[in-house]
C-alpha cells in the first residue's frame, strides 16, 4: 500500500462511499501480512518510499508465486525480487505482467515510479565479469525512479578505457563502481569527481581474491575519501542507497 492508496481510501471513507468496517478491512494487512513462512512488509513504501524486497534464492517457486499474488492482492505497485533465477521469474510473470526480469542481474522487479528529476546515478564495472552485479545494481537504481547510465569493462588494467568516459562520470550525481580482483577502481574514480561514489567488491578474482575479501579490503582501506562500501557482491544493496543519496543530494 503506497500513500496514494491510503488517501483514496480515506477519502471514500470520508465521502460515504465505504464504511468503516470497509476500512477495517482493507487496512487489517497493514504493516504486514503474515504468509506463515514470510511477512510480506505491505507497508515499507508508505514507510521508506519503496516496496518490499524479496531475496529469492533460496526460496521455492510455490513460495514465490504465492509472495507474487499477495502483492496483487495488496496492491503493492513497487518491488523487487533478487537472485531469482529464469524458471522463477517466468512462472511470477504469468501471474503479473507488470514485472521485467533482466537475466544477467537474476532480478525481477516493477516500478510505479518514474525519475522525480535528471539527476543521474552512474554505474561502472571494472570487467565484463562483474557485469551480473552491475546490472543488479542498475535495476534497482531504476526500479527506486532514478536516471541511471552504466558502462562496462572499465577497470585499471586499461585505464585510458576509464579516462574515455570522464566526462560522463563527471555529470554523475552519485556513482556506483563496481570490481572484483584487487578491487581498485572505486578509488581511482573516487579521487577524480565530486560527487559520493558507493563502492561494491565483487567475487571475481583468482585464490588470493578469497571470493571477494581482497577487494573488499581494498575498497575499506582506500585513501580517497567520499567512498562508502557495501558487501560483497551486493548490487541491490548499492543500487538502493546510490538511490537514497540521488533523492536527498542537491
């Protein structure tokens, strides 16, 4: 339920055209309905602006499918469902058009929300390998109503490939920089442009990258400032606070 739903409940209360145990009713899900084994949080977007998010890996297509139909049911218009595989998404598709899955991200999602301004999140993967977690990053970016550019196979190993975008990461208004191996390039960016970039250490990386730990170290221990860092291979995670920041910053 977003705040639009509730002031057109309220305002057929108001007018006569339901009655309160009508209300009731409608609002006895409110702030979560509980499925036994989830609590669908109905309530996040009137709370914090967006919908739910549900981690689906480890969750059942039948569990998904009925996850989807309460999201109908409640009319939830924005949510996200991450780490979903191809057979999953398909099967919650059948049952709400609405939704887009982008393969490489493993992400599903659907969006009442167009851009509140030209404000622009940029993404950047440091290889092709970390493309996956980039484009989770960029739906959730989109999903949360932003401008959102992205550009591949940037790293260091072939810097001047970084420096042939320069002037589009300095139009950003946050980025999102994303690498595996040693897990350089947050920093690099970082000392170049004035605007917060969030960077996101990938699992990509021969034995001493230790599935990610190095660059997450790297990314911990940089000496630019500005920079802030999620968790290993959390695109959704960045995408949603790169999201946060592009709404407050002016």
């Amino acid at each position: 339920m977003d705040k639009k739903i509730l002031l057109d409940l309220l305002k057929e209360y108001k007018e006569n055209r339901i009655s309160a145990e009508e209300v009731a009713e409608k609002l006895k899900d409110l702030p979560f309905k509980d499925l036994g084994f989830v609590k669908l949080d109905s309530h996040r977007e009137l709370r914090r602006g967006h919908g739910e998010a549900i981690y689906s890996k480890n969750k059942t297509k039948e569990q998904l499918v009925k996850i989807c139909k309460e999201t109908l049911e409640l009319k939830i218009k924005s949510i996200i469902y991450t780490k979903i595989n191809k057979k999953k998404a398909a099967a919650l598709m059948d049952i709400d058009p609405d939704l887009i899955y982008n393969e490489p991200a493993l992400t599903l999602y659907k969006s009442n929300k167009a851009p509140a301004s030209d404000k622009k999140i940029v993404i950047v993967a440091a290889g092709s390998s970390d493309i996956p977690i980039a484009e989770e990053a960029y739906c959730a970016a989109l999903a949360m109503g932003n401008v959102v550019e992205k550009y591949f196979d940037v790293g260091v190993a072939g810097i001047h490939r970084l420096f042939a975008i320069y002037d589009k990461l300095t139009t950003a208004n946050v980025i999102i920089a994303i690498a595996g191996m040693e897990g350089a390039l947050p920093s690099v960016i970082s000392g170049l442009v004035d605007c917060p970039v969030i960077a996101v250490p990938t699992s990509v990386g021969y034995g001493a990258n230790l599935g990610g730990v190095s660059a997450l170290l790297t990314m911990i221990n940089s000496c630019s400032p500005g920079i802030a860092v999620v968790n290993i291979d959390n695109g959704f995670g960045a995408g949603y606070i790169a999201s946060q920041i592009n709404s407050a910053r002016l």
